[in-house]
C-alpha cells in the first residue's frame, strides 16, 4: 500500500507578491496551487492509494470564496480519480468561536465520496484499492476546551499543560487499544512534539503550543506517524517512523534554506514502513549580504547580484556600509529587474540593537519571542518582565 503524506499548506499566504491586475489575486496564490498541482499529479502518476493531509489548509480560519474554490478543485481531482484523502484540522484550520464550521467541514457536510475530514480524536477505516487502512486522528487541540471545565480554570498553564499531555497519552492508548492488528494503522497528527525543531511556523502561530510527549508516537502499533504543524521537514522518530512534511511553499525569509516537499510511505504485507521525501519545485528565496566596508556600497551590491542567480527569486539585499554614503537604488533595482519581487534593500550601519535580539532571526520569533526581546532590550527589572510575560501568555491561550 502506498500513501502521501503531506501538511501546512497555507493558501491565502501572500506576503512577497504583488496584485495580478487581470484577476485582482495575489500572485503567491499561484505559488502555493502550483506545489499543490504537483502533488496531486505525483499521485495521480505514481499509484499511491491514500492521500494524508495533515492539517492548515488555509492561512487564516476564514479563507475567501476563491480560495476555497482552489482547494476544493484539487481534492475533486483525487477523489474523483479514485484516491481517498484525508484531512485533519490543523490550528488555522479551526474557527475562533464555539459553534462556527471549520475550514474543511463543508467536504463533511456535502459528504464527498472517498474524502474524509478529522476534527477530534478518532480512528477512521478507509477502504484503498490495496485494502483497509486505519488512521488515528489527533487533530490540533484547544487548550480553551479545557479551560471551559471548572476543575481546570485556577490551574496555572505549566499544569494545565501537563494535564492535556496525559489527555492526549490516554485518548491515543484507548484509540490503540481498540485497533485491528490485522490491519495495518498510522497516526496522523497536527502539532508540536517534544524534540522537534521549529521553522517559520512560529511566525504564524495563532495561539501557544502544546507540547505532545515523544512517548506517544513511540508506538509500533503504528506502521507510520504522519505530522502536520512544523514547517520544516524533519524525522523526529525512527520505529515507528514519525515525519514531519514540512510545509509545501516557503513563508518567509526563515525558510529560505528548507528544502520542501511531500513524503510517499510504502507498506509491505507486514505492515513495516519505508518513505522517502519528494521536493517539489517551491518559490526560492536568497538574501544577498554585501560588506562594503569603506569602498563605495553601490558598486560593491552590483557585484554581488552578479554574482547570484536572481531570476525569479524573492530576493533581499543588505548592505553593510558607513553612514556617510548613500546607495544608489535606482540602479540597485534595475540589477534586480529578473527577480519575482524584491523584499527589501536594507542598509545595515549598525547591528549592535538587532545582536540583542538573540539567535533567531526576526521571521522566526513568536509573539512572545518578540516581546521577551523588546523587554530585555528596554530594560525592564526581570521581575517586571516575567509577570508581564505570564499575562501575556494567558491571554495568547484563552
């Protein structure tokens, strides 16, 4: 049997592209369809039995009409092909208010022949042209629920966070306990485990983690962990194998260097796992760093882009240079006339303030990253500080 796994989509990205005046569409849509396009031909060309899409279809909650439209259009493609798909919700995926839909309900509502859709914790069989399949569902959890129970709503979040840990551990056991060893089984999951390294999806996080403990993917009733939620493509166990995708079209200036892609898994008749990683063809991003020191930083800049591959790229510059010499954009641009969209040309004097910011890069900071820095840097009393970040927290996770 053989499935594709892939994760974080996020249709409705648009930063780094401009308006198509003929549709009024950000061009980065045609991005984000174009790497979704080649994983539904891969499959169509490739006799894969089950598509695993592990959650955040969408930027936001309320993607717009057209944006629907797109996904749905591609999932028709699988489905009517003969393909199962299924989908689990992912935090952008969720709506932010008890009783409203989804983002991908209205595939359950319509009752799309061969497309299944996850939202809490459960084990769906899926019928394949090689068999049943059985996936455990273990979508994005809201800590919110949790906090409706009034057994839990004095609890601070350290212990909160513990508590969810071993409500996760005990639905999964139950969700295991229950399977058909005859059959082989996979679990799919949307969100952070212990131990895995976290990519620009930090910049787009709505709300704060919950860490799920490493033991409970460290389970052999399982042939395969599917995982949503991280950006960057990573393994963060080997028996069962649990992969993250990563998602399918860079975000931002922190992915710059991710490789991205899908992941195929093959299962032989006793259920063992073997997969390997597809990339696909994603938009590249290149920082091009100039030291011009006291040399003129125009002329320095020209060399450098002559020196990298521009085309279709979103490109950014910097510059490093005295303050007593100004650049000569106009011409700066014109070398950069091949590149998809230039983000910026930044012109860097001093890097003493952006040092204190510590080791992650600005794409890479969560709110509260950011708010950890602005304090350090203002100088607030570290007790000051910490209060200010527990409340902040709090308010993040409500």
């Amino acid at each position: 049997m053989r499935l594709l796994h892939f994760a974080d989509l996020h249709i409705g990205m648009e930063n780094y592209g401009r308006v198509d005046p003929a549709s009024g569409l950000s061009t980065r849509l045609g991005d984000f369809l174009s790497v979704f396009d080649q994983v539904v031909d891969y499959a169509l060309a490739n006799d894969v039995d089950l598509i695993v899409f592990a959650g955040d279809a969408y930027k936001t909650r309320d993607p717009s009409p057209t944006q629907q439209r797109e996904f749905a259009r591609r999932i028709r493609r699988l489905a009517e092909a003969g393909l199962p798909v299924f989908m689990l919700v992912g935090n952008h995926d969720l709506p932010n208010a008890v009783g409203r839909a989804h983002s991908v309900e209205i595939f359950d509502t319509l009752g799309v022949p061969r497309v299944f859709v996850a939202r809490r914790p459960a084990t769906l069989r899926i019928e394949t042209r090689r068999g049943t399949i059985q996936v455990v569902a273990l979508p994005w959890l809201v800590r919110s629920n949790l906090l409706s129970k009034d057994e839990y709503r004095s609890l601070p979040l350290d212990k909160l966070d513990v508590r969810l840990a071993e409500i996760i551990a005990d639905t999964v056991a139950k969700e295991v306990d229950d399977l058909d060893r005859s059959l082989p089984a996979i679990l799919v999951a949307h969100g952070s485990i212990e131990g895995a390294t976290y990519g620009s999806e930090r910049s787009v996080m709505l709300g704060q983690d919950i860490t799920i403990p490493k033991s409970i993917i460290n389970n052999t009733a399982f042939a395969y962990v599917a995982l949503g939620h991280i950006h960057r493509h990573q393994v963060v166990n080997e028996n069962p194998p649990a992969v993250y995708a990563g998602s399918l079209e860079r975000i931002d200036f922190g992915e710059e260097h991710d490789s991205k892609g899908f992941v195929i898994i093959d299962l032989d008749d006793s259920f063992k796992a073997t997969w390997h990683f597809v990339p696909v063809k994603a938009r590249r991003f290149l920082t091009i760093r100039v030291q011009a020191d006291y040399d003129d930083p125009t002329d320095r800049a020209l060399q450098a882009i002559a020196r990298h591959d521009v085309h279709d790229a979103v490109v950014k510059l910097i510059v490093q240079a005295r303050t007593d010499v100004s650049l000569r954009e106009d011409e700066i641009r014109r070398a950069l006339a091949d590149a998809y969209y230039i983000a910026a040309i930044v012109r860097e004097t001093e890097r003493s303030v952006r040092s204190r910011l510590g080791d992650l890069a600005v794409e890479q900071m969560t709110p509260l990253d950011a708010l950890e820095a602005y304090l350090k840097v203002k100088g607030v009393p570290e007790k000051r500080a910490r209060a200010l970040l527990e409340h902040a927290q709090q308010l993040m996770t409500r």
